[in-house]
C-alpha cells in the first residue's frame, strides 16, 4: 500500500514547533500536524477523530526522519485502523443516515418546506425541502434542532435527580469529545449525537450531568452516572465502538 511523507507547510513561530504536512497510507492522503510538547517522552500517534487526520505529539529536538522512522514502524497499525474507518461521505440524496440509530434516506424535494422524517413501508425517509446545495446546512440544523429538544429534556430530568442545576447547554460540531460540563455549570453537546440510538444520547447527558457533582472520572463519578443511566457500560462501549463512522460523515 502506498506510504508517503510530504510537507505542506513550515513551522511559523519560535518555540516549540508545530509543522502541517501530509501523510500518504492505506491509499489515502491525510492531513498530519507534527506539534512539539515539552512534556512529552517519547512520540505518540494518534488518528484525529472523524478520520480528520493524523497527529503525532514529540519531544522537543526530535528530527524529522526519526518522526518518518516512527511513521514507518506504525505502518501496519494505522492501515488497519483506517480500514475499519471509512472514508468522509457527503451527505447527498439516496444515503442514509442513522437519527436515533434508525437508517433514514435522504430524499430531496425542491420547494419551500421544513425538514422531517417520515415512515414508509420500505423503512424511514428524510425529507429535506430547498435548494439542492443548501442540503447538507438544512440536515445540520434539523440535527441541532432535535438535539435541543431531547437533550434539554434530558438534562432537566437529570440534573432535578442529582439536585443541581446547569448554568447554560450549548450544541456544537467537536470532534475531540461529544461533551463536556465546565467548573461554571456550563454544558456542551455534540449535535451529531442525535445520529446515535436513545439509550445512547441519555447516556451522554447523563455522563455530563455527573460532572456538575464530580469534576473527574472518579469510582464516585462513575456510580452517579450509573445510577442515572443503569445501561452505562453497554452505551459507553457502543459510543467507543461506534462514534468514529458518526463523526466522519460532512455535512
């Protein structure tokens, strides 16, 4: 299989540097950000969430061929992780995509009209109305639309259990964490969730609803969660095994 190393772009600042390349593997060409980390010990490889990428974190001091070296050693690893990832699909008439974890076509219908799942004999439709390039933002904001509904219900369920409340919940596109909860209150959710199963998504706001009383992933942390979402293992290795094809798919 192919396996390349170009450079796209030379570190800009003093300090420790951060170069943006690209790197050819499993007959793909991917972004890859080369950042030194004072702290770091040894180099370390990861593949950014969503298929985005490659990153690899190094010592201060270390040259380029022994990150080429390292690259090469980590071949074998990185073709087998990336067939198992596939590759970014755009959003477009005749897919489907999952909404609670049910396969939805997208059918497109030119004319004014809001956007909305139906069910047919043949399984479950999304019908999105407007101009054919406004598609994918018109899919995006139905996501973040559903996304508000349920998890605001969700976070009032389970913050009224735990007796605290959430400063604000704010919805965002990340791709390094479906979550989080600030030392302020504030919680964040990835409207891509709302692709995932129910159970799914109550476990994600029950995760972050732990938070507002355990700022860790304590043993403590992790009986609050289990006690607001029982189903807690099962939904984290789910959402382990299965978040990377949800956050490949573009919109």
């Amino acid at each position: 299989m192919a396996f390349g190393f170009s450079r796209r772009r030379a570190p800009a600042a003093p300090g420790p540097s951060v170069q943006h390349l690209t790197h050819e593997v499993a007959g793909r060409t991917l972004p890859l950000r080369i950042a030194e980390n004072p702290r770091a010990r040894r180099l370390t490889l990861r593949i950014k969430p969503g298929n985005k990428g490659l990153s690899v974190t190094t010592p201060v001091g270390i040259s380029m061929l022994e990150v080429e070296r390292f690259l090469y050693r980590n071949r074998e690893w990185l073709e087998e992780r990336l067939e198992k990832i596939p590759e970014r699909p755009q959003v477009r008439p005749g897919i489907r995509i999952p909404i609670r974890g049910v396969n939805h076509e997208i059918v497109h219908v030119p004319g004014r009209g809001v956007t909305e799942t139906v069910r047919t004999e043949d399984g479950a439709q999304l019908i999105v109305r407007g101009e054919r390039i406004h598609l994918p933002r018109r899919i995006a904001d139905f996501l973040k639309k559903e996304a508000k509904a349920e998890i605001g219900l969700l976070v009032e369920k389970h913050t009224e259990t735990i007796g605290r409340k959430a400063k604000s919940i704010r919805y965002k596109d990340t791709v390094s964490r479906w979550g989080s909860c600030s030392s302020e209150g504030n919680l964040s959710f990835s409207w891509r969730i709302m692709m995932a199963p129910k159970p799914i998504i109550n476990y994600l706001v029950a995760h972050e609803v732990a938070h507002l009383v355990h700022m860790n992933h304590g043993k403590d942390f992790w009986a609050l969660c289990e006690e607001l979402c029982p189903d807690t293992d099962r939904c984290k290795a789910w959402l382990k095994k299965n978040g990377s094809a949800l956050q490949t798919i573009e919109f």
